[in-house]
C-alpha cells in the first residue's frame, strides 16, 4: 500500500514535468526577445515600443490560455449518474453478466443515456461506480470519468473534455500567433546576425535560437491545431475520431454533428465576441440532431430513453449531468390532458437558458406546440410544450 501510494506521488510529481519544460522554454524566449533583441539589439525607439506592445498582447493571451487549460478542472458526471446504495448491492450480488447489464438497461432508463458499449451494454465504469453518459470516458491518469472527454494532455497536465476543450483550442491558437509573431519581427536580425552585419555578443546566440525555436513549434502546432478545427467542424472528439461512438442501431461516425455553424456553437458559444477569450461560454443542451433522420428512424422509439432515438444521439448532455435540477417531467394529470386534447405534455424546468435548449430539443422532434407562459420561481421560467410527433405514441412506458 505504502508503495503503491510512493509511486502516485512520484507519478504526480513527474506529470508536471512537462509543463515545466514548456514553461521554461515561454520564459526563456521573453528573455531573449524583450531583453537581448528589443532592448539590447534595436536602436529605434518607435520600433521597439511597437515590437514590445504587440508581443506583451500575445504573451498575455498565451500565458492566459495555457493557464485555463491546465488548471480548468475536468467536468465529471455527477451523483445522479451513480448507482445508488440500493442498486449498487443489486449489482454486485448479481453474479451472471446478462442480470447485471439488465441492472444497468433498468437505471439507465431514467438518464438520458443513448451511447452505448461496442457490445451494445450501457456503458458502465467499474472504478467510478457511474453510468457513463454520452460522450464520457474514464482517464486512467486523472482517475476519474470525464464528460466529453477528448484525450489527456502531457503538456498542460489536464484532460481536456467539455469544460476546458475551448480554453486548449485557444492555446494552440495563441500560441501559434506568439511563434508566428516572434519569427516574423526577428527574422530580419536573423539575417543580419548570420551574415555579419551585427556585432557578435550575447545576443547574436539568443536571436539565432529564438528563430528557431518559434519556427519548430509554428510547424508542429500548425499541424496539431489543423486537426483539431477538424474536429471541431466534425464535431468528434479525438478517442471518436479513432473509435465510432455507438448507439442503439450501431456505430455511426456522425454521430453528432449538426453543421458546421452548431459544432462551433457547440465548443465556443453563441455569443461570437466572446470566441476568442477564454471564458466559459459553452452551454449543454440535449437537442437531438436535426435533419439527418431517415423517415423510417423518425416514426421508430428508442429503448435508451424517453426521447425519440434519431439514430445520432445527443449533442450533449444535459443540464442534469452536473447536478442542475432534472430537465423535463411528464404531466401525467387527467385533467391536464383532458384540457390539451388528450396529448402527453411535458413540464421543462430549469433557468431560462436550459429551457430554450430543451425547447429546441423538441423542435427537432416532430411537432410540438411551446408555451412559455409560467414564471418559475426565482429567474427560472417553465415551459410546457405538447407532443403530437412521431415516436411520441401512446407508447412511452419509460416515462
């Protein structure tokens, strides 16, 4: 025990290795370009003012992301998600494999769960004890699940996944622009210190180095960067790039994208003037995908859930993945549906935000009537919307 908790330590300790390396390079370029370029090396003064005005603007913004990304938490499923004291003994009494995945196909029915495992069982981790929801893995180095977990990351020490993806998109960027401007405004003394024209010193061997330093990381960060827009305009994570996230009716690498327009709403937000800064402004939502159905997917229902299964699954998942209060509950009073003609109504709770985000869940999902006519207590709002759709038949048992 004591050994293994040495060699946790000792692993913790070496994961920031890393960051250190990069921090120390960031650091040591600083030196070289404010110090032995700008202020030892330029003779004009206007050009040194403007060199070191645009440079602290990218240092600033590099520093900024690198440091959400590496000390953004990563977003976990929360306790909604675990088995309860109940199920966990059920579960762990239940000796023969196809009662346990009946366990799991019985809790996840009140979930919004669509995902499932390669084998067609709802995923399930051992060491979190939690129903993974959609797009969740477990991280072997964080040792915990992550929500829309897109890989690990060495260099900042993090998983990247839904709550920080943004914020590591934006360091790659930031830090391409930094390398770019570095190679760009020393390029010139580059010259001139390789052919003679400016006195050996001190700063000929940081100028020479500083060239090629931002232009081997330009290269490998372009490259890296590219493929993640790809991504993102995909909307895929890396583990669904290499492996198609499954659903009820089978892999399917679209899965989840919605357009090119939606996936980038999906990692940066809606408010575009806020797509370059590093603040949270990603929403989660359960909008099933639009305009992707086949006739004959649209009139069927999913096992998985209460919603309608279009054969893509969600784009995220919903507000009740961290904890926030359930998204929607079914009305189930007589005279309720006597007064909406005998229709299922759906009673959506939440802040004004998520209740557009389910409104427009259900937009995709054949036709339904909102109503916005009920303030929820505090800033909330409730939104009642009646379902006269495919897939919303009077079968519905989960419900």
């Amino acid at each position: 025990m004591a050994l293994s908790r040495g060699l946790r330590c000792c692993q913790r300790v070496f994961s920031w290795l890393p960051v250190l390396i990069i921090a120390s390079v960031v650091l040591w370029s600083y030196y070289a370009y404010v110090f032995q370029l700008c202020l030892f090396t330029l003779s004009n003064t206007l050009e040194k003012v403007a060199y070191l005005l645009v440079f602290h603007v990218c240092f600033g913004m590099f520093s900024w992301t690198y440091w959400k990304s590496i000390f953004t938490p990563a977003a976990s499923p929360c306790k909604k998600f675990q088995l309860s004291y109940s199920d966990k003994q059920r579960y762990e009494m239940e000796e023969r494999p196809n009662a346990q995945k009946q366990i799991l196909v019985e809790i996840a029915k009140k979930l919004p769960i669509h995902t499932r495992a390669q084998s067609g069982a709802i995923r399930f981790c051992d060491r979190c004890q939690v129903l993974k929801p959609d797009r969740c893995h477990h991280c072997s180095v964080c040792e915990t699940c992550v929500l829309k977990m897109d890989h690990h990351c060495p260099w900042v020490n993090n998983c990247v996944g839904f709550s920080n993806y943004k914020f590591f998109l934006l360091f790659l960027f930031y830090s391409m622009l930094y390398c770019i401007y570095i190679a760009a405004t020393v390029f010139q003394y580059f010259i001139k210190f390789w052919v003679g024209d400016l006195p050996n010193g001190p700063a000929k061997f940081h100028v020479l180095f500083l060239m090629f330093v931002a232009l081997m990381f330009f290269v490998s960060l372009m490259f890296l960067f590219g493929y993640h827009c790809w991504l993102v305009v995909k909307n895929r994570s890396t583990l669904e790039a290499f492996s198609a996230p499954f659903f009820v009716n089978g892999p399917d690498r679209q899965g989840f994208n919605i357009g090119i327009r939606k996936n980038l709403q999906q990692v940066f937000g809606k408010d575009r003037r806020l797509w370059f800064i590093p603040v949270f402004t990603r929403t989660a939502s359960t909008a099933p995908l639009e305009g992707r159905a086949s006739s004959e997917a649209a009139r069927s229902t999913s096992s998985a859930g209460p919603f309608p299964h279009y054969g893509r699954g969600l784009l995220e998942p919903i507000p009740a993945i961290f904890g926030q209060e359930p998204g929607y509950t079914l009305n189930r009073s007589p005279a309720n549906r006597r007064a909406h003609g005998n229709k299922k109504t759906f009673t959506l709770t939440g802040n004004l935000g998520s209740s557009i985000n389910l409104l427009r869940m259900f937009l995709g999902c054949g036709r339904f009537y909102p109503c916005l006519d009920k303030t929820h207590p505090g800033t909330g709002r409730t939104c009642k919307l009646h379902t006269d759709g495919p897939g919303f038949e009077p079968r519905s048992p989960e419900l």
